[in-house]
C-alpha cells in the first residue's frame, strides 16, 4: 500500500515540478545590463507573484511583482555595479521567485567576465624590447 502511494505521489507532483521554470536574457550579462526574467509557473494571474535578486550578502532588493504575458510571468532588472555596492566584482546574482509569499524558485545567473585588454606596462615592456634588440643590433 505504501508504494502505491508513493507512486501516486510521484505521479501528481512530477507534471507540477517540470511546469516550473525560469529562463532570462542576456544568458550572461554584465554590469548595467537589463535582465529579462521569464517564469513558467503553471498558474495564472489570480495569484500574488513576485521577484528579488540578490548580490551575495551584501544587497538584495525589495520583491517587486512581476507581470503574467501570454502564459508566462515576466519582470527585468538592472544588473548593479559591483562599485557601488562595496564590491570588487559581482560573479552571480540570485533570483528568488515568490508565489504567494513562498519560494517557488531559486536560481543563480553567471555574469560575464569582463575581457581585460593588456595594460600600458604590457604593452611598455614589448616596446621597450623591440628598442633593446635594436639598439644592440646597432653596436655591433
């Protein structure tokens, strides 16, 4: 009896559990980049649906609603600068989704890495090379 239960429960919880989703646009996005959010809830709008994100433990924003369009919840955000919140870099955000007060879903987006050009003494140390080759091609 216990494992007809059992699978009656997998059988009512496995259809909920793969109708909730999140996807958001830019997949990596970096500081100052308008995130998208989209979530598939598998409820409609009579229910009280809201979201937050949050930059490590320093700051997470107050839950704001999000909007139901054609069958999925939808909301944006700015991604923060790192600078601003104390921070030497941002990594990942969080991002809580509540229906009705409770954690529907919890995900983490990667923000991109910035790609770092060489510095001025990079690009210094080359020059002053090519000076010293020749230079001593000269003296000989």
């Amino acid at each position: 009896m216990k494992y007809i239960a059992l699978i009656a429960a997998i059988i009512v919880v496995f259809p909920v559990a793969n109708a909730m989703s999140m996807e958001w646009e830019p997949k990596n996005p970096k500081e100052g980049d308008v995130v998208k959010i989209y979530a598939t809830l598998g409820i409609d709008e009579s229910h009280d649906v809201r979201y937050e994100y949050c930059v490590g433990e320093t700051f997470c924003s107050i839950p704001q609603p999000m909007k139901y369009e054609n069958g999925k919840w939808v909301a944006n955000f700015t991604v923060p600068n790192a600078k601003n919140l104390g921070l030497k870099e941002i990594k990942s955000i969080e991002v809580k989704i509540f229906v009705d007060g409770n954690i529907t879903i919890d995900k983490n987006i990667t923000l991109a890495k910035e790609k770092k050009t060489p510095s001025f003494e990079f690009v210094s140390v080359i020059a002053a090379g090519f000076i010293a080759i020749l230079w001593r091609k000269r003296w000989r």
